[in-house]
C-alpha cells in the first residue's frame, strides 16, 4: 500500500512489569485485557487499531486530522475511563488482590505523532504500520519526563494546530516543552501535560 499522511496514537499502561511481578496471574489476566480493553471501546474520534502490544495499544488514524478539541477530549476520555474501568475491577477482585492496589501501580500515559508517509502493511486482519515517524512514536515512549501519567504530543502533530487552539485546550494543567536527542533520529521536541489533574490529583 501507498505511504499515507496519518495521525498515531500510543496509549500505555505504565507500571505493568511490576504489576504482573506482584499480583497473581489470575487476577493480572484479567485486569490488564479489561484495560486495554476499555480503552479500544472509549474511541470514538475513528482511531483504528494496528497492533495490541502487551501493554499498549497502537492506534492509527489516516487523512484529514480530527479537530484538537476533539483530539484532547479522546484523550481524557482514555485517561478518566481507563480509571473507572480500573476502580470496577478493584471491586471485583477486592479479595484477591492480596494488599496490591491496582491505582498505586498501573497508571497511563498517551503519545501523539503525526507522521506524512506511514506505511500501511495488511497482515492478517490488521494493519502493520512502517515508517520512520512509526519508530519516533515509539521512541517518544522512551522518553525523560518527570512525571508517571501524561499526555505527550510531537511538535510535528503541534505544528498543525493553530496555537490559541492548542492553549485553550490545556487549561487544565500546564503544558510543557523538552526535547531529547536520539540516535539516527535526530532531535525529537515535544510538549507534555500532567493527566493526574484529571483523576482530582
């Protein structure tokens, strides 16, 4: 298939190697399909998914971009979502969890990329996406933020957005600029907002 301009979006559960350390396989086999889970469901700005990656889900979104209003309502959608999801299952599971509690591990952060030519492979019944700005999404996961639950977003998907429509979707917490230099990559720069707001944090 042709290399098509897409949106990417990358919503991790951070935490899950200690979480699957420190509770029992019958209660981690469960909790973590019903997050990712939930996750999937809360789309509703037609992201399709490519690849389900253990603890993450590869979203994609071909075309024209959604509005950045939209954009950041999906994304707090997965945010508050994934928490409600997360507090029914500690009710589920409140006897088993042996002293573990879900919220004091598991938490979420989203990456942003916008990339001009992503190549699209069909393998199967999904959807393998190609490209460079695919491992930049990726790489943006690797990152120095400070803080463990947030929203980062490239300034190659920033650029696309008017600026007063970009800060008066953040006025819920303060959006912050790094950057960080990675090999064969270059200098990836990039803008990050606390989600904890959102929990009441």
């Amino acid at each position: 298939m042709k290399p098509s301009p897409a949106l990417i979006c990358i919503p991790d559960i951070s935490g899950f190697t200690e979480f699957m350390r420190n509770v029992d396989i019958e209660v981690s086999s469960q909790v973590i399909p019903a997050l990712l889970n939930e996750i999937i469901y809360s789309n509703e700005i037609n992201l399709k998914v490519s690849e389900i990656e253990g603890d993450a889900v590869l979203f994609y979104r071909k075309g024209e971009l959604p509005p950045f209003d939209a954009l950041v309502k999906q994304c707090k959608a997965f945010y508050t979502q994934f928490y409600e999801q997360m507090e029914e299952l500690l009710e589920k599971f409140r006897d088993k969890r042996k002293n573990v509690s879900f919220p004091e591990i598991l938490g979420l952060k989203i990456i942003l990329h916008y990339g001009d030519e992503i190549g699209m492979v069909p393998i199967g019944n999904h959807i393998k996406l190609m490209g460079e700005d695919v491992i930049t999404a990726h790489r943006l996961l690797k990152n120095k933020v400070p803080i463990d639950e947030y929203l980062l977003i490239s300034d190659t998907l920033l650029a696309r957005y008017k600026e007063d429509s970009v800060a008066e979707n953040f006025d819920w917490a303060q959006l912050k600029s790094a950057q960080q230099q990675v090999e064969h990559l270059g200098t990836l720069k990039y803008h990050y907002i606390n989600l904890k707001p959102l929990n009441g944090d």
